[in-house]
C-alpha cells in the first residue's frame, strides 16, 4: 500500500500536464507561447486602486487572521454588490468569504459527497470540478452543453439523465454562467429550465458566475441569483476574473434561501471555514475596495473588456478561417474552445494534438478532454493581438503537416 492515498491521483490537472512539457522545452532554451492559463492577472494588471487598498490594508497592520466568515465590511460589500447588479436583497450573513471559488468548491463537495453520491456536471466544465467529486469517492454525472446550439445547455439529457440516477439522486447540480472553457453564457431559457428542473427533482442547485461581469458588448446575462428564488441554491463568485486579482485568493460563497438544505450548507460550509481559520486578510480590504468603488471598477472593467473583446474576436476570426477549426463565437469571458477535425488529421486524439503542437511549434494549449469533451482545445484569448495571430498561424503550419 502507498503512502499517500491512491484519491490523489484522481487530481488529474490538465493544465499542470502540458506545463511539465513546457518547462522541460524552456529548459532548453526554447520560448514557448502560452494560451493555456485562464489567469488574467498574468496578462492584465490588478487595477491600481486595488493594489492601494491593500497597501493601505498593511500600513494599517491589517495582518492579523479574519472572522472565520470573513471580513463584515467584504461580506456586506458583496451583498450590496447582488442588489446593484441583479436586484437581489442579500443581506452579509448568507455571504461566506472563501480562498477563491476553488476552495469553496472543496468544502461542498467535503459537505456533500461521500462514497458512491453522485452530482451533476455539465461538459464543458471547468476542469476541477471534476477532482473533487472523485477524491471524496463520488460518482459525476455527465450531461451537456450543446455545441451545435451555442453551448446552451442541453436541459432535456440533463432530465434525462437525472431520472436514470434512479435512488441515486445527484446532490446538486452545478452550472457554469458564464463558461469556462466555452467564453459562451447560457441562455435566459435554459437557466430557467434547469431551475425548473432542480426545484421538480428537488435538487440543490449551485451556479458558478465568476465571470459574470465580463460580457462582451450587447449580451445579455442572468444570474442565477434572480431566476431561483425560493429553490435551494448557492451562488459563487469572486475576485479572481472580474476584478483580475486571481493572486488574491478571493471567494464569495453565497447561500440565499433559508430551507434545511441551505442552512444546514451554510452551517457546513462555515465549519470548514473556521478549521481553516481564515482567508487572506488584506486581500479582503481590498477587495471590498474593488467591488464598492464603483467608478474605479467601472473604469478598469470596460478598459479590460474592450481589450479582450477585440482579442477573441480575432481569435474567433481566425478560427472560422482555418480548415481544421470550428468554434462558437465566445460572448464573455476569455475563451476560445474549437473543434480540431480530427477526420483530416494524421492524429488521433486532442491529447497527442495538444502534445505534438507543444513539442513541434512551442504553442501551450489544453486538451478539450481535460475539460469533459474530447476532440476539442482551449486557447486563453488574454494574450496580444500579434500573438493571437502568431499562434493561429502555428496551428495552421502544424495541421497542414498532420494532414491525412
Ligand atoms: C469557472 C471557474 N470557476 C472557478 C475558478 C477558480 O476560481 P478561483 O480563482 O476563485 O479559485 C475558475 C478559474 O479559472 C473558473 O474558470
């Protein structure tokens, strides 16, 4: 028997394994072009009113742990940020301040999955929803976003495949809104349906909106937070992508409604905060920072956005113009997710694809199947425009090598 538990090496990482490769090729001096991380901060900066803020935070010697929940004055700050922006009435008590969603992820899945529990995933997902299912020994249950209907949600599998779990019923479905890896928000209708769908099986629902402010120009976003009022569910959100502070470790972890299974949740989630004892102090004045000074915010987010917009529509472009490439136009966020023909190509799988293209062209991209649907790559559309179009050209030098 190993030392360490065999539940670790279900912490597949997709990312980290092409990073292995990148590094080794780095090591022999060549420069490798990433499109592989989906963190802002490394391409943008963190406005500088945030960084002021926390700078303030330690002159003031705000060093010392936090509430457990976090900070009052972040949790009120996120709780007025959901009335401004969705006309909600949160109040700062549903609100729990987490180490990013990340880890926010991790207690749920601590509080609710044991041996055997399954929970709803719909692929595309981001890529560790899937580790902390399988580490606590439960069974993911796979629906779809459709990729011939914009990635909306296919909510008839998702039913479908609720009733086939039989007494197994699945301990919450999880959705993405916007995505990640699509760069695609899911449509009025299908959020609805899926509320519908949690409320009539009686199953706690649990929205992930972190990117829920990077929407490109004229779409149409809805929270979640004002579709589901009055069904048991979780909103989860956080500094990382809106505010580019993925450094920071901010997450707000945000449980409304007040039936057993919410509360217990909240009561739950909170227990694993306090083990932990707190999030990073200063990061949380900072943060609230970010979210209160709506001017600043307001100023640095259209500036980030316009930049990332152009971006992914050249990246978008670019894709539609390749023989071996079909994507869906990304509407928010910071993603391409294209389709590779495999059919045309001398390669098999989008893992040797993402392989061979690190090895031969020193392009870094994920592997579609690392994100719960094969055959398709993720590229990050956070790099320069001149970058974009090299690496595009990259792809299109190395498919034409591969072709059957
Ligand atoms: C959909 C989604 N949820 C959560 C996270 C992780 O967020 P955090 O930095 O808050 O842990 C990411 C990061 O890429 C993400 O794409």
């Amino acid at each position: 028997m190993s030392f360490v538990l065999d539940k670790i090496s279900m912490v597949e990482n997709p990312i980290a394994e092409t990073s292995q490769i990148a590094e080794q090729l780095e090591k022999k001096g060549n420069q490798i072009l990433r499109f592989s991380i989906g963190d802002p901060a490394a391409y943008f900066k963190t406005p500088e009113y945030i960084l002021s803020a926390y700078k303030l935070a330690l002159e003031n010697h705000k060093t010392a742990y936090s509430d457990w929940k976090g900070n009052e004055g972040l949790r009120s700050a996120v709780a007025s940020r959901y009335k401004d922006l969705y006309n909600v009435e949160y109040t700062s008590d549903i609100v729990q301040i987490t180490q990013g969603v990340s880890e926010a992820l991790q207690f749920i899945n601590m509080s609710l999955i044991e041996k055997n529990t399954t929970a709803v995933i719909i692929a595309p997902f981001f890529t560790q929803y899937l580790p902390y299912i399988l580490m606590e020994g439960g069974k993911p249950i796979l629906t779809f976003h459709d990729f011939s209907n914009n990635w909306n949600i296919d909510t008839e599998s998702l039913k479908e495949k609720i009733k086939n779990a039989g007494k197994n019923k699945p301990k919450y479905i999880l959705v993405t809104n916007p995505n990640n890896p699509t760069g695609t928000v899911p449509s009025e209708k299908s959020l609805k349906e899926v509320v519908e769908i949690a409320k009539d099986n009686d199953i706690f629902l649990i929205s992930d909106e972190i990117y829920d402010e990077i929407l490109y120009k004229g779409i149409k976003f809805t929270s979640v937070s004002s579709l589901a009022k009055g069904v048991p569910h979780m909103i989860l959100n956080g500094a990382s992508k809106n505010l580019i502070a993925t450094g920071f470790r901010i997450g707000f972890c945000i449980t409304p409604e007040n039936d057993k299974k919410s509360i217990s949740l909240r009561n739950s989630i909170s227990i694993l905060s306090n083990s932990r004892l707190s999030a990073n102090t200063p990061s949380q004045y900072a943060v609230a920072e970010g979210i209160s000074n709506k001017e600043e915010h307001k100023k640095a987010l259209k500036d980030f956005i316009d930049k990332v917009e152009k971006r992914s529509s050249l990246s978008y472009k670019l894709s539609q113009e390749s023989e071996f490439l079909k994507a869906v136009k990304p509407t928010s966020a910071f993603y391409l997710f294209p389709q590779i023909d495999l059919n045309i190509l001398k390669i098999n799988t989008d893992k040797d694809f993402v392989e061979l293209l690190l090895k031969e062209e020193y392009l870094q991209v994920i592997r579609g199947s690392g994100f719960g649907m094969p055959g398709f790559i993720r590229m990050v559309t956070l790099p320069s425009e001149e970058k974009i179009t090299e690496a595009f050209s990259r792809i299109e030098r190395f498919c034409k090598r591969h072709k059957k």
